[in-house]
C-alpha cells in the first residue's frame, strides 16, 4: 500500500511533463488550419513553364472562415508570396472587387499573370487570401503552394536528351503520356532520353496515340490538324553546351576537350622545339664567326664593321623629338634651347638652334619632301630620303602619326629604329602626346643614321593642334572656341574654318554648319572636305524630307499618337467615349487591320484595369471580340480584333443598334444563339460582363456577332449620355438589398434584354421606373409578351419568361441550360 502514493506522484509528473506540449501542437494546427476546411479550390496554372513567356491563369478560394470577406476598413486580396528572382507574380496583390461580398462558402477567382525568369528547374509558388494592412499581411486563408517546373524554350536541357512539342489547330487539346498528363496543346515534354514514345492526344470525346522517335539535342514537333488525321511529325536540332553543371559539360564535350588538349600540348611541343633549334643555331654561328674572322651578311649589313655599328646603334635609345614650331622660325639671335618630347617615351632630348640649323638643308625645306643633310664636313647626301604623312589616327590623349619613308641611297638607312634597305619605302607609326600649346600643326623630327653612323634629322608637319586633341576628348566647346580664335587671327586658314563647321554638325546645328562650309568653299572652291561635308549636310535634309512627308501625308486621326506611327499607320476614328478613343489602324509588320482602343492623355487607369486585361488576354472565342495587345508606357492601348460590319438593307451595320426594326426572325436567331454562346465562354472562365447591350454586340462578316466592352474601366468613367438607349438594368442592379447581389443571372437577364430588343425594338418593361443616372431600369413592372405585336414570336415567350424573370431564383441557372432549351425548340 505504501508503493500507491509513489505511483501516483509517478503519474502526475509524467502529465505534467507531457501535457503542454500537446497543448501546443493542437493550438498550432489549429492556427494553421483556419477556419472549416482548405479553401484552395481550382487553379489554372500549367505545371511546365518556359522562361521570358508571360501565362495568364486564374487562382480560385473559397471562404472557409466564419467572416466575410469585403473590402470595409482593410484591403482584402490574394498575394503571391513567392521569390520574384524566380518567377514573377503579376500583381502581386489582387484586390477583390470593391463592393463584392464573399461569405463563407463562396469562392472568388483572381487573374495574375505569371512570368518565369529562373533558370530551369523545380520551383513552389505560394498563395493565399490575407487582409493588408499597415502593420503587414494578416492571412485568413492557408499558404497555398504550387509546384511547377522551369524548362528551357526547346524542352531540352542537355545534349544528351530531346524533348517532344506538341501543337494543333484546335486549342486546349489534352496531352498525355504513358498515362501521365502533360498539360494541353501547345505543350513541350522536356529532357526525354532518346527513343520512341507514345504520345495519347485527346479531344472531342475522342483520342488519338501517336508514336514519336526522340533523338538527341533534337525537338520533336507533332502537329495535330485534326485528331482522326495523321498528325505531321519534323524534326529540329537544336545547339545545347550542357545543363549548367561542370559534369555535364564535361561529358557533352569530352571530344571537343580531347581536340583541344591535344592541339595545345602538340603547339607546346613545337614551341620548345623550335626555341632548341634557335640556339643551337644560334651557339654555332657564333662558334663559326669566331673560328673564321671573316665578313658575314647579318640583318642587311655587308661587313662585320657594318654589324657592329647597327648593333650600336640599336643599342642606344630611339628619339622621337616633337616641337611645336619651325625649327627655322623665330629669332636667329643666339643659341636657344628647345625642349623635344619623345612620343610616349619618358626621355627628353635638348638641343640648340644652331643644331637644328647645322642638320637643316641648304634649301630651308623642313616639310615633305625636304632631303637629308649631312654633318661635320661630309659630303650632304640631297634627295636621299623622302617621308611624307599618309593618315592621322587621333583618340583621347594622343596620335598616332602614320609615315611612308623612301630611301633613295645605295645603302641601308635606319630611320627611328627601323632598317630600309635601298630603293625601298616602308610605314612608320609613331605615337605623339597631346599637344599644350596653341600651334595649328606639330612638327615631328625624325632621326635618321646611316651605315657610316652619320645621324641626320628629317622634319614632319602633322595636322595635329589643340582643337582636334580636344574633339577627341569629347570637349566640344572649347574646341570650337580654339577654331574660332584661330580663323579670326588667320582668316586664311580654311581648314580652322571646315572644323568649326564640324562642331556644329555634332550639335545639331546644320544650317549654321552649312553655312560656314559655303565661306569655305567660296575662299577655296575645290577644298574636298569641305565639298564632302556640304554633301552629306544636303543628303541628311533630303531624307527628313522624306520621312517628314511620309508622316504629314499618313491621314490625322483625333486621339491617335505620332509615337505609334512606326507601328501602326491610321485608318479613320470608329468611336470616343470619356476614357478612350478607337481607331481603325494597319499593323505595318503585318498588313492586318486591328482596332486601337487608345486612352486620353488626361485618363487615369485605375487598379483594377491590369487585372482585366489579364483575363481579358485569356479569351480567344469566335463570339468573344479578342485581344492581341496591351501596353501601358509609354501610353496605354488595347489592340483589339476589328469586327468590319454587315451589310444590311443599303447601309452598314457595325453594332446591333444599327439594324433597321423589324429584324428578320432567321437573323435575329443566328444572332441570339451566337450571343449565347459567346457568354456561356465567359461564364466558363470565371467573367461577368453586367452591362450588356446592343451596342456591346459587334457584328462582323460572315453575319457574325461578337461580344465587347468586357473591360468595365471604361464603363465607370462614362457620362450617362454615352449609354445606350437599349441598355436595360437588371433589378439587383436598382436594388441589391431587394434583389441580392449579382452574379452569373445579372448577364442572363441583360441577354434577353437584348433577345426582346431584337424581336420588338423596345424594353421588355415598358412601364419600369427610371434611375437617376438616366438610363432604362425597373424595381417593378408588368412583362409585355412579344406575341402581342409579333404573334410568330409566341412560341419563345416561355423562354423570354425565363430569361427576364423579376427574382434572380426564377431565372436560367445557366447560359447552357438555355442554350439546350432552345435547340430542344427548334428541332
């Protein structure tokens, strides 16, 4: 008995021990899982995504929680919490409609756009609902995350695999393979390894496999133009290094890297031989010379007295002296040193006057074509060499004077470092530091030392001044300045002249450019540059001609900017309303007619306009008025598929508004069911219209009609003069606390608003009251059968009854219930 009360101490520390952590895990999963339930429901996001390609999709939650959701103090709204380095959410925070109600167990769908931009591979995109606020996101739904997969365009990753696209003529196609889902059509099977594949496509309550041979760094392309056909299978190959990894590389080009390594290691092998052969010859030429004593030919030289004064010479360091005037200008006053820079050398060589002089021919020539003098006593060797500038290449901080040297003499002369053998030319390159003072040209002297070591200069005038170092640099101005000062002090010097011309081209100022090249030209009339630049000045004027008549004779069209004039060339205005106009443009790529719906310049989009776009890009229906493109910057346009018109009685007919009353019955049910159509489309993808009319409805060849103004952005900015007359409200529209909220039975009883129109030209509810905006609405009325004044008509008034019923409860479900109906009528 002793032992109980110890068994019980035992007991209760154990509970005590165990049970927070219990606790804890059950209020952790209780946060976790808020509210009854998961409230991801749909989403339509594909599971393979290629990078730089923007998808559209749509995410669907439903409200598991106790509370509603609406937008009251908070912003309610689905984020994407994923890394946007990664793949990129488009917004990344979608606001629910602002006046809509989602009470628990309703769902909302939101539209983003998803944009992958990481490398290929795995990736997890977290969503969920979450209120925002100024202290952050507080989530009331749980973190949804989907996986998905980054392939690379062609599907294929490594050399070593292929990959499989499949596309058709028909959209939305299932694609399977080995019984695994792979998306729908057009869709990419990425890195499959080489061989034959059974690719199953389904479709219409049909399916059709197909074999496919996969090859390496080859894309298959299956395309299915009908699913009972045989599809058409090509081949591409396309260009891949490796997957990314350093293994992988290696392995893809281990017979390029085999190629490689054996040319580097055979050049390493000559190399080292060729050097061993070079001073093995080396070692014994200087072992003969020794032995011998006698003349050899080295390098040009015809004695072994004349090597060893080139091999003095070379040994000493080369001059390139730089003066800024005339050795023989100035003052003959006395000695007077000048200072010579070396090109890009660092050492400075200092002579007199007097030097220059003694070196200097007889003539005073010190340009081209001045001959070589002699020193000391000898005789002067005239006409011996002749030098002469062949072109300037200038950049920032220096020259680099390019100089053709002819030898004349019987012997080889070195000039600057460079041997040339009798009755040879050949090109020197020397480079020369900006000038500092304000000569117009430099004088280089070149040094030139014959085979008895006799040392002569010969002078070079260069093109080359303070202006044209300052163009180099970019320094514009003050290069002009330098010009103008120089032609002002020497109105002779054209030159000075033609580069101020130059500086006023680079600005934009043609005419005044053109200008000095005309005073150029009248002081030398056969200057070439001066001729050539006026030439050019004339061919540029020319062409803006051109392209200025180009744009003045492309009609003008209200609202249509110039900036868009190089993509699209306008028509005529279609319509305006207070948020944009419409025109009538040609794509000049393509040559196809679209319509532009282009904002003002004063309308301001609101939030909810991207995100209509990106649903609105989602469509593509034959009775749904499709969307190409969308652009925002630098102004905002729709392009939109243009619907033409039909021809009825003698006029054209764009929207139903235009058709003559009484509307043939045959027309009128073509027209009716393909509205139905279009908006059964719309229904399955998640969108509401709530302002369908008649002048909503295009109409396009062949007596075909299309749905339109989906956008509601232009809508909420309209006047109530724009709305039409036919426009008719539903009653929750008037009154939701009467009728509740709307939904999917709002567009269905707009459409057999437009039904009745159709059949009588007038409201099903005559007698409904009027809302202050002005425009045909009700809370109460009496419906007027159409049979009254069209008895052919009596035979729709059950399903009229039912489209346009008072209480949204009484009314069709569904466009498709409808649709069935009618068809079980006609038969």
């Amino acid at each position: 008995m002793s032992q109980i009360p110890a068994l019980v101490v035992l007991i209760l520390f154990c509970l005590l021990t165990l049970a927070p952590p219990v606790v804890a895990q059950e209020e952790d999963v209780s946060a976790y899982n808020v509210g009854f339930g998961l409230s991801y429901v749909k989403d339509t996001i594909p599971d393979r995504l290629i990078p730089g390609r923007s998808y559209p999709v749509m995410i669907t939650f439903r409200n598991a929680g106790l509370v509603t959701w609406e937008r009251k103090n908070h912003r309610i709204g689905m984020v994407y919490g994923g890394n946007l380095t990664e793949v990129v959410g488009m917004p990344s925070f979608v606001d629910i409609p602002e006046g809509s109600l989602i009470s628990p167990g309703k769902e909302i769908s939101f539209a983003v756009s998803v944009l992958p931009v990481g490398v290929p591979g795995d990736y997890f995109l977290p969503f969920y609902v979450a209120y925002r606020t100024a202290q952050g996101d507080q989530r009331v739904t749980e973190v949804w995350t989907k996986k998905i997969s980054i392939v690379p365009a062609d599907g294929v990753s490594s050399p070593l695999n292929g990959s499989i696209s499949v596309d058709s003529a028909k959209q939305e196609l299932s694609v399977l393979l080995k019984g695994q889902s792979m998306g729908y059509t057009p869709c990419i099977i990425p890195d499959l390894k080489p061989g034959s594949y059974d690719v199953t496509v389904r479709g219409d309550g049909t399916e059709r496999t197909i074999q496919v041979q996969v090859e390496k760094s080859t894309i298959s392309r299956v395309f299915v133009g009908n699913i009972t056909q045989e599809p058409t299978i090509n081949f591409k190959k396309i260009d891949v290094v490796s997957n990314g990894t350093l293994f992988e590389y290696f392995k893809a080009n281990i017979p390029l890297i085999v190629i490689v390594s054996a040319i580097v290691l055979g050049c390493i092998v000559l190399m080292i031989h060729t050097v061993r052969l070079r001073r093995e010859k080396e070692s014994e030429d200087k072992e003969n010379l020794e032995k011998k004593g006698t003349k050899r030919t080295l390098d040009g030289a015809s004695s072994l007295e004349e090597k060893d004064l080139l091999d003095d010479y070379h040994n000493r360091k080369h001059l390139l002296e730089q003066v800024t005037s005339d050795p023989g200008s100035g003052s003959d006053a006395g000695p007077k040193n000048v200072d010579v820079s070396v090109g890009p050398m660092k050492n400075v060589r200092k002579f007199s006057r007097d030097m220059l002089e003694k070196n200097r021919p007889e003539d005073g020539e010190s340009g081209l074509g001045a001959s070589l003098g002699s020193s000391g006593n000898e005789e002067k060797p005239s006409s011996l060499v002749d030098v002469k500038l062949t072109h300037l290449d200038v950049k920032p901080g220096s020259a680099v004077a390019h100089i053709s040297a002819l030898n004349h003499s019987p012997d080889p002369l070195s000039i600057e470092g460079l041997l040339i053998g009798p009755g040879t030319s050949a090109p020197l390159s020397l480079e020369v530091t900006e000038p500092v003072t304000d000569e117009y040209e430099m004088t280089l002297s070149l040094k030139i030392l014959s085979q008895k070591g006799q040392e002569f200069y010969r002078y070079v005038r260069i093109p080359y001044n303070r202006g044209i170092a300052l163009l180099a640099r970019g320094v514009a101005e003050k290069a002009y300045e330098y010009f103008h000062l120089v032609f002002r002090n020497n109105p002779g010097q054209i030159d000075a002249l033609i580069k101020q011309a130059e500086v006023l081209r680079r600005w934009g100022l043609e005419q005044e450019a053109e200008a000095m090249l005309k005073q150029a030209i009248s002081l030398d009339p056969d200057n070439e540059e001066a001729l050539e630049m006026l030439k050019q000045l004339s061919d540029i004027k020319e062409k803006r001609a051109v392209e200025k008549k180009k744009i003045e004779d492309k009609p003008k069209i209200p609202g249509f900017p110039d900036l868009l004039s190089d993509r699209y060339t306008p028509i005529r205005l279609l319509g305006k309303d207070a948020f944009a106009s419409i025109v009538l443009v040609l794509r000049n790529d393509t040559g196809d007619l679209r319509a532009l719906k282009i904002a003002h310049e004063n309308a301001v989009a609101g939030s909810s306009l991207f995100t209509e776009i990106s649903v609105l890009y989602q469509l593509k229906h034959p009775n749904v008025l499709r969307m190409f493109r969308a652009e925002y910057d630098p102004t905002l346009f729709l392009e939109l598929e243009y619907a033409s018109g039909i021809t009825c009685s003698s006029d054209l007919c764009r929207t139903l508004t235009d058709l003559k009353h009484p509307v043939p019955e045959e027309t009128i049910m073509t027209f009716t069911e393909q509205i139905a159509q279009g908006l059964a489309y719309l229904h399955q993808k998640g969108v509401r219209h709530y302002h369908l009319s008649p002048k909503h409805i295009l109409l396009d060849e062949p007596m075909t009609a299309k749905i339109s103004g989906i956008i509601r952005e232009s809508k909420s900015r309209m006047g109530s003069g724009s709305v039409s007359p036919a426009y008719c409200l539903a009653p929750e529209q008037i009154s939701r606390e009467k009728y509740g909220k709307l939904g999917k039975r709002t567009d269905i009883f707009q459409f057999g608003a437009i039904w009745y129109w159709l059949m009588t030209g007038r409201s099903p509810y005559p007698n409904g009251s009027v809302t202050p905006a002005g425009e045909n609405g009700f809370i109460s009325g009496v419906y007027v059968s159409p049979s009254i004044n069209h008895p052919e008509y009596a035979k729709y008034d059950p399903l009229l009854r039912k489209l346009l019923a008072l209480e949204k409860k009484e009314r069709y479900a569904s466009v498709d219930e409808f649709i069935a109906e009618l068809k079980q009528l006609m038969l």
